[in-house]
C-alpha cells in the first residue's frame, strides 16, 4: 500500500510539471498561429480600433484631412513600436527541448524520491501500528539477557589496587563466608567492603543471599540496594534479575525512588519510553535537585518525552527557592524548641508566599502541605492542598502533593 499511494503522488506531481512545460513549450511558428496572435494582442487591438475611428470622422467631417493624416501617422508608428515589441518578445523554447526539460523533471522527482528514501527510509520494512509495537517491546523485554548472559559479554573491569591490610582482610572474609555462605554478618561485611575492591557481583550476590535467608525479613532498601548493586555491575544495564529486585521493592514501598528510577531505566531500555516518562516525571518533580536519581532523569527525560510522542519541556533547577525539606527539618533538631520553630515557620512563610505570589510546580506544593503537617497545622495543610486539587488536574502532577496530604493527614478532604 505504501509503494502504491508513493508511486501514484509521484505521477501526479511529475505529470502536473511535465503538462506545464509542455504547454509553455507549444510550437507557435506558423503563419495563422502568428495571425491569430496578433489577432488576440489587446495592445494593437486598440490602435486598429482608432485608426476606424479616424477613418469614420473624416467621413463624418468632424476631422480635417490634414489632421487625420497626422493622427494616422501617429497610430501608425505606435502600432509597429507594439508589433516589434511583441516579435522580440522570448518565444517559445523548441519543441526538442520541451522534452529534455519533462524527462529531466520526471527524473528527477520519481529518481530523487526513491534515492531520498533508500538513504533515509526503510525499504522492505512493514506498517508497525502501535498494538504490534508494544507487542514487539514485550517481546523484547521477555526476552532480554538475563544478569550472567550479560556479564559474559562485558570486558573485564580494572581492578583498585588495595592497601595490603584491607586486602588481607577481604582475603579473610571470603575464606569465612566460603566456609560458611550463609552467615548474615559475613555477608552484609562482603556487602559493604566487596564494592571497595571492584567486585560489585561479590556485593550483588552477597545482598541477594542476605535477602533470602531463611527466616529473612527484608525491607524496600534492602531489595532497592541489591537491584542498585545488579545494575551497577552490568554498567547500567536492568536485567530481569534486577527486575524483580525493582518489583519487591515496590511491593513494600511504592514511593521508593531508586526503584522508580530504575523502573524508569528499564522502560527507555525495552521500548516503552511512554511508561519511562511516567515514571520519571513525577518521581522528578517531587525529587530535590541534590537527590542522586536527579541528574540522569534531567538528562535523558526530554529525549525520552519526544520518543513517547509527548511535549514537554524541562524545568530549570531552582534549588535556592525551594521549602523546606525532611532533611532541613531534621537539621533543626539539633536547635532548642524556639529557635527551631522560627527557623521552620519562616522557611514554611517564605514558600507559601512565594507560591501565592508566583506559583510554583508540583514538588513545592507537596514540600508545604508536608511542613505543615510536621508543624501540626493541619487546617492550613488542608487549605493548600484543596487550592492544589483546583491547579493541579493532571494525575502525574496530583500525585507527589496527594502523597504528601496524605502525610499530613489531609488527603481526605476533596474540594
């Protein structure tokens, strides 16, 4: 179908230039077609005209000889200046070159079209709706390499050398966990030093064992820290392992953000830039410019919009005017109870009337609504987050400021 509706636009447009030049190119060389053109010249239309009208007042006697004879002169001469001026006219070009110029137009509109499109098309390639794309992206996710299948065609990473002490204990280390593989201390000891030496398979391994234990409870972080340690060690690669390390973490803390960016990694990774953007934005706008998770999303995510077909346009980070946040008001504890209530309610006065004055996005309403409720100003808290509910209508920007209503024990209340 693509071939026929191409060939067929080709035609038409080369058909339209080739019959335009052929009527430019038309022959008019022959005696009647050069009577008729002079025939049809309005110009000396006009002095045959009032040549007539001499001829028809000197009848009359309203014209002297003498001055018709004078006016006939006068038509005269302008009627040769109109009739050299038409034969120097451009003629038309001949009939031979009419016909190189429609060959040359159809070559290079049907030639240049087909070039065009063997260079930059895809010859051959079959009609992909978007049904068939997300089953080929499936497709693709179910059967990407698996964690060991995609070590194995990595090059072998340099090793740190290691001071002759530490090296001596890491040796020490995996002889005890060798002898003993399911010792928890051991374990989280490879967790933490294995990294030092290079070996993020040893720490990935070592967090996923700990997590299986028998009698194991492991938390969100815990599940988050071996999905981070799988992904480091592939160099940035979600394999289905990490996958399902991202999936537990979820499970027990939906909010996790190293497990939403990771997600996140994983859509641009199978071909489903649509879910990636919907990860990404939110977890982006709530996130604060220092977070580790920031700078990549900052920047990939515009290139990962455009692939889902979505107009967006980054924010500018802003780190100077943004509320106060959990780490700032923990910061404050160390404070006595005056010093600390002032610095935190002129934190939270500065952001409300920043937000009343200038607006702001979604992550700043949440910070307020979330100082609120550490403050206990519960029906404050309420009021801003019920304004949010009338700004903000798009799911992906409702979420993070529901989310923290909801820690403020305000998400209850609905316009």
């Amino acid at each position: 179908m693509f071939w026929v509706v191409a060939a067929g636009m080709a035609l038409v447009v080369t058909a339209t230039l080739v019959l335009t030049a052929m009527r430019a190119g038309a022959p008019q060389d022959s005696a009647v077609a050069q009577e008729q053109s002079m025939a049809d010249d309005p110009q000396m239309s006009v002095y045959r005209d009032q040549l007539e009208a001499v001829a028809r007042d000197v009848a009359r006697g309203t014209v002297a000889p003498e001055e018709a004879e004078r006016l006939r002169t006068e038509i005269a001469r302008r009627l040769l200046d109109a009739d050299k001026a038409r034969a120097e006219a451009p003629r038309s070009a001949p009939r031979t070159a009419t016909l190189i110029l429609a060959a040359a137009i159809g070559t290079t509109v049907i030639g240049g079209a087909l070039l065009g499109y063997a260079r930059l098309g895809a010859p051959g390639y079959p009609d992909l709706p978007l049904a068939h794309r997300l089953e080929l992206a499936a497709e693709a996710a179910a059967n990407r390499p698996g964690f060991e299948a995609f070590m194995s065609q990595l090059p072998p990473e340099p090793k740190p050398t290691l001071d002759p002490e530490f090296a001596d204990l890491y040796g020490k280390l995996q002889a005890a966990l060798e002898a003993n593989p399911d010792d928890p201390r051991g374990l989280e000891l490879m967790v933490q030093f294995a990294p030092r030496t290079g070996d993020l398979l040893a720490a990935a391994q070592a967090q996923g064992r700990l997590n299986r234990l028998p009698g194991a409870t492991p938390t969100a972080e815990d599940w988050a820290n071996e999905a981070d340690l799988l992904i480091l060690a592939t160099q940035g690669y979600v394999s289905p392992e990490a996958e399902a390390a991202l999936q537990r973490t979820l499970q027990a803390d939906p909010r996790n953000p190293v497990a939403r960016f990771y997600m996140g990694l994983m859509y641009t990774q199978t071909g489903r830039p649509d879910l990636a953007f919907a990860i990404w934005r939110p977890l982006l706008e709530e996130s604060q410019p220092e977070d580790p998770w920031v700078p990549p999303i900052r920047s990939q995510i515009e290139e990962v919009a455009t692939a889902a077909g979505i107009a967006y346009e980054l924010p500018p980070i802003d780190a100077g005017t943004r509320g106060p946040s959990a780490a700032d008001i923990e910061a404050a504890s160390e404070m006595d109870a005056d010093d600390r209530m002032a610095m935190i309610e002129n934190m939270v006065a500065g952001l409300s009337t920043r937000l009343a004055e200038e607006g702001g996005g979604p992550a700043e309403w949440a910070q307020l609504i979330r100082a609120l409720g550490v403050l206990g100003r519960v029906e404050q808290a309420a009021t801003i987050w019920l304004e949010a509910q009338r700004l903000f209508t798009d799911p992906d920007s409702i979420a993070p400021i529901r989310e923290a209503a909801r820690a403020a024990g305000v998400a209850g209340v609905q316009q």
